[in-house]
C-alpha cells in the first residue's frame, strides 16, 4: 500500500516540477524561446498523471 502511495506522491511531484518548468519557459522573452527551440506560445498540451 505505501509503495502505491509513494508512486503517486512521485508522479505529482514530477507533474508539478514540470508544469513549473513549462511556465518558466513560456515566460521567456519570444526571440530567447525561439533560440532554444521552444514552439510559441499556444495551446499547451495537458499533463496527464499517470493514474
């Protein structure tokens, strides 16, 4: 039972690392993302959790 948890305690932990990463990313100046690769702006897809 606790591994259960802990699997789900570290899903949620990795989908708020990367939501944070994503938002950082989009906040970068348009000429910067461009550089890097990022895709503009738009419709982000979902993170989806796995469970």
């Amino acid at each position: 039972m606790f591994k259960s948890l802990n699997r789900i305690r570290a899903a949620f932990a990795q989908a708020s690392k990367r939501r944070r990463t994503m938002r950082e990313l989009n906040e970068l100046p348009p000429e910067t993302r461009k550089d890097i690769g990022w895709p503009e702006s738009g419709e982000v897809d979902e993170i989806r959790l796995p469970f």
